[in-house]
C-alpha cells in the first residue's frame, strides 16, 4: 500500500516515501498537532492480515520504546488507522 502525499494517518500527514523494505514502508510525515517532521513506518495490508507479523510488529515497537542511544531512533508513538498500523519515529 503506497501511501501518497497529503494522506492522513491520523493526525500525521505524509509528505513522501522514504524507503521500502521487507517489514514495511517508511515515510516522511508531518504531525499536524506538534507541526513536527517525523518518519513513519506502516505494515503493509498483506502483513497486517497475519496474525503473526502484525505480532512482531508491535513487539518492534515495544523493543524499540525500551532503548535510549544516540544511533537508534526514538519512537513517538503507535497507532492504527483505517487497518494500517504504523509506528512514528523521529526523522
């Protein structure tokens, strides 16, 4: 599921693809609350259909959340929207 410019994941608005890996597709956002630039990372819809990936990807998230260092990102937040979830990370 390509996201495109000017959609709404809840309250984050993408603003262009990043990057796609095997896990899911990561792009550049902005958080209209905090007018903030963030990445976000979305499961895509064949993968949030698997009990299993959707699974890993919210232990990703909580492993994530539990590490503080300079070269790893800090997540933000977590969120589903419309059947995507997404994870939100610093840019």
């Amino acid at each position: 599921m390509a996201l495109t410019a000017k959609t709404k994941l809840g309250p984050y608005e993408i603003l262009s693809q990043i990057g796609v890996g095997g896990m899911g597709e990561v792009y550049r956002a902005r958080d209209t609350r905090l007018d903030q630039t963030v990445a976000i990372k979305i499961l895509p819809a064949e993968l949030s259909r698997n009990a299993a990936m959707k699974q890993r990807f919210e232990r990703e998230a909580k492993t994530i959340s539990s590490l503080s260092h300079p070269h790893i990102c800090t997540l933000h937040d977590i969120g589903e929207h419309e059947g995507t979830s997404y994870l939100v990370m610093e840019y």
